[in-house]
C-alpha cells in the first residue's frame, strides 16, 4: 500500500465506519496517547525498565500503526499529501545533512 493509498483507505473508512473525523485538537491529543503506548513498549522490552506481564503481548507493529492511522487522519483533514510532504522532506534531509552523520563520530 502507497501513502497515497492509506490516505484514501482512511478516509473511506472514517466516511464509512467512523461518522466524521474527529477535530484536530482532539486526534492531536491521540496522537500523543498512541506515541505514548509505543514509547511503553519500546523503554520496557528494549530499554532498562522491566516488561509488565500486561505488557508482554502487546504488538508493537499494531500500535505503530494506531500512530500511523491518527497521523493520516491529521493529514486528510488539514490537507496534506504526506506522500508529497515526505519526498520535500527527504530532499530538505539529503541536502541539509548530507555529510553530517557521515561525520558524527558517535555513529562509528
């Protein structure tokens, strides 16, 4: 699937399924609870903390994509092609910092 594509698979399921797009504020407000839940995983199954029974099964690949779902839903209503937003953003990258992590001595 294309961004493009997710973008329209979004969409239709939010005019199909889910009435209406929820504001902003308030999809901005679950983005953060569902970086938040991937965040938990990550510091307790890769990090210091240790992983709480309840957490064990929890797959980090669908709340990835719980991120990714709220993140399209921002961009269809305020009317971003991320695929475009992306590739601008690939090229803002390659030039800015073309030779910076190359020459990041923490890197090597």
């Amino acid at each position: 699937m294309t961004i493009k594509q997710a973008q329209q698979a979004i969409d239709n399921w939010i005019n199909e399924h889910g009435v209406r797009y929820f504001s902003e504020l308030t999809n901005m407000a679950m983005l953060t609870e569902e970086v938040g839940e991937v965040a938990r995983i990550i510091a307790r199954r890769y990090g210091e903390q240790s992983e709480k029974e309840s957490d064990k099964n929890k797959d980090l690949g669908d709340e990835m994509a719980d991120v990714l779902f709220v993140l399209i839903c921002l961009a269809n209503q305020s009317g971003i092609d991320l695929t475009e937003a992306l590739e601008k953003n690939l090229k803002k990258k390659a030039t800015r910092d073309s030779e910076r992590h190359k020459n990041n001595e923490k890197l090597k």
